[in-house]
C-alpha cells in the first residue's frame, strides 16, 4: 500500500508503484512550468546580458582600434615632420657651406687682386728710385766731373 | 517494536511520498511533500535566475554568477559535444540540468526531500530523454540512424556481434541513467541517515558518527553537483549520436 506519514517504510519506498501515478503526474507540472521559466525567462535574459555585454567589449574593442590608428598617423605625421625638418638642415647646411666658399673665393681673389697691385706699385716705385738714383748718380757724377776738371785746371 | 527503540534506525524514512494537504490518502492529484519540494526547487531556480540577474549588470553580481556559470557551462558543454546543430536543444537540456542540480542541492538540506532519488523521477527523465533522442535520430538520419548499431569500422565479421552489443547497449541506457541518479542520491541520503542514527543512539560518544556525517557530506555536496553533471553530460552524448550516428 501507498506509505502514510505515522509508518516506517517498509523496504524501498521508490518502488511503491502506487505512488508512481502521483509523482509522474507532479514531475510532469514541475517540468512544463519550469520548461516555461527556462524558455520565456531565463534564456532571453541571459543571452540579452551576454549580448550586451558582447556589445560593450565590441565597442570598447573598436575604440581602441580607432585610437590605434589615430595613434599611428600621429606618428607618420611626426616622422615626416622630422624628416622635413632634416632635410631643411641640409639644405640650409650646404648653401651656407657653399656661401662660405664662394666668400672665401672672393676674399682670396680680392686679396690676390690687392697683393699684385702692391707688388706693382712697389715695382714702380722701385724702378722709380732706380731711375731716380741713376739720374743722381750722373747729375753728381757729373757734378763730380766738372768739380775733378775745375781742380784739375786749376792745379795746373 | 519495543527492541526498536533502543536502536531506532530508519534511513528510507525520508523517501516516503507524503500526501500533505489530503490527508493520508494518496490519490495521483495528492498534493504530497515531493511536489512540495519540486515548488521550492522552483522558487530556488526562479530566485537565482530571475530575482539574481534582475539587473543585467555588466559585471556580474554573486547570484548573477552562479546564473551565468551554469547557464554558459551547459551551452559549452552542448556545443563541445554536440556542436552548434545541438544547441536547438539547449532549453530542454538546461531545463534537465538544473531540475535534477537544484533537486539534488536541495535534498542536502536537513528534513528536505530529494525527488531525484525516486526512480519514478529519474525513470521518467532519461526515458523522456531516451525516447526524444530515439525520434530525433529517426527524424534527423531516416533509416541512417540505424548505422549508430553497424559499425563500419570495424572487421565485416564482428559486426554481427557489434550489432548485438550495440543494440543492447542502447537500450540499457535509460535504465543506467535513471538508476545512476536515483541509486547515487539515495545511497547518499541513507548513509548520513543510518549515521545520523548511531549519533542518537550512542550520548557522548556520538563524536565519531558526527565527525562521519560531516565527512560523508562534503562528500555528498560533490556528488549531488557531478551526479546533476553526470545526467547532462549523458544527455548531450546521447543527443550527439542522435545527431551524428555515423560516429
């Protein structure tokens, strides 16, 4: 018989058939409700959450990505800011070197222009005293000469 | 009756279906103390999942957790052993899930009732399981799903006997899988109850079957949560032939 509540069970109740009607009949409700909670409550909120949350982790995702690009054409700009910058000193490098080469070659032409015409001027005053010398030398030669002759005559 | 006293034992006590409310007579409507506790494991199931995760919080609460590990462990695991065609019958297996895990669960709680050590119960579900498996395979693979029993992989002349094992081996499976749960659930509940007992009966020295009961229920939290496991696990593998009977 169906065990009552004030009994000891007699060997196994699990296999009291009698009460099997009942329990299937109860296992059955229990199932199709809980099925209907699991259904129409459970998995919608928990797939909404783990959407959600996808969403979230998707978009933060995206984001970084965005700044990593950001990120690497700030650099590019950087670089070719650098570059340019390098190249400028370059170019501003080598014109002042050829400035001061061309104003070197200049100085040394005008130094040289300066030098030959001091070496010529020199040259003529040179030969102007020479000139000048000889001519003193016959005007006093001659100075001489005339003095040699006056006392030689004169001693005659 | 009166030598029983001294030494009064009765660990299947906790397994009588109770009529409740009628009285003493049980009738197939009676509302009895294992429909009780297939109420309360509803209450349990609906706090955890709806009540736990009401806020949809992105970084999970404790009860949001729990509701979250469970839920996406039985997805995985679906998918690990099934593949993503399993996942169709993701709420029927979740629903099986946590029916016997929070059965199990609670039967562990002092004076409760576990309806999953009712082979009534657990009878039920695995042929419940194995009789959707069997129509799904049929539906699934036609006369196809018959090669679950042939195995082509093996010598021509083994076959036949393959055949035999096989055959056997499918109709077994709700048996095993019934008795598995029901026979775990209540050799657990009777040990602590037959303990339980000596603790009662001995005054001071009751220590030692106390310490026992306390040893044997942490051994039982472990079994209630892999026995719950267990069942899925079956289910999904069972479903995967279903699915694919061509191993």
């Amino acid at each position: 018989m169906a065990s009552t509540s004030d009994n000891s069970a007699v060997g196994m109740p699990q296999l009291d058939f009698s009460t099997f009607p009942n329990q299937i009949f109860w296992l059955v409700v229990f199932c199709v409700v809980l099925f209907a909670i699991v259904k129409f409550f459970i998995i919608p909120r928990m797939e909404d959450i783990f959407a959600n949350r996808r969403k979230i982790i998707d978009g933060n995702i995206a984001k970084a990505e965005e700044i990593r690009l950001r990120v690497n054409e700030i650099e590019k700009q950087i670089e070719e800011e650098l570059q340019k910058a390098k190249s400028q000193c370059d170019e501003i490098m080598s014109t002042s070197g050829n400035n001061i080469k061309e104003q070197m070659a200049l100085a040394l032409e005008d130094s040289k222009i300066a030098t030959t015409q001091l070496i010529s001027e020199a040259e003529g005053r040179l030969k102007e005293l020479r000139d000048g010398s000889e001519a003193a030398i016959e005007k006093i030669s001659e100075e001489l000469a005339s003095e040699i002759i006056s006392k030689i005559s004169r001693g005659k | 009756m009166e030598k029983q006293s001294a030494f009064n034992i009765h660990p299947m006590d906790q397994f009588i279906i109770d009529p409740i409310l009628t009285g003493d007579s049980l009738e197939w409507y009676s509302f009895t103390n294992q429909a009780l506790w297939m109420l309360i494991s509803l209450v349990s199931i609906s706090f955890v999942f709806i009540y736990g995760s009401r806020k949809h919080q992105l970084v999970p609460g404790r009860l949001q957790s729990i509701a979250e590990l469970l839920y996406f462990f039985i997805r995985d695991m679906i998918i690990d052993i099934a593949g993503q065609e399993g996942l169709r019958y993701f709420p029927y297996i979740f629903t099986l899930f946590i029916l016997i895990l929070f059965g199990n669960v609670l039967g562990l709680l002092p004076y409760s009732f576990t309806y999953t050590s009712h082979i009534a119960v657990t009878g039920f579900l695995a042929l419940s399981v194995f009789i959707a498996v069997t129509i799904i395979g049929f539906v699934k693979n036609g006369l196809g799903f018959l090669s679950l029993f042939w195995i082509s992989s093996a010598p021509l002349a083994l076959r036949p006997i393959l055949l035999i094992i096989e055959v056997i081996s499918y109709f077994v499976r709700p048996v095993s899988h019934s008795i598995r749960l029901a026979g775990n659930m209540m050799a657990g509940h009777a040990v602590i109850k037959v303990f339980a007992g000596f603790a009662g009966a001995l005054g001071l020295g009751a220590i030692a079957p106390i310490f026992a009961i306390t040893a044997v229920y942490g051994l039982e939290m472990l079994v209630v949560v892999i026995q719950a496991y267990v069942f899925t696990i079956l289910t999904c593998v069972y479903l995967n032939d279903a699915l694919h009977p061509g191993h």
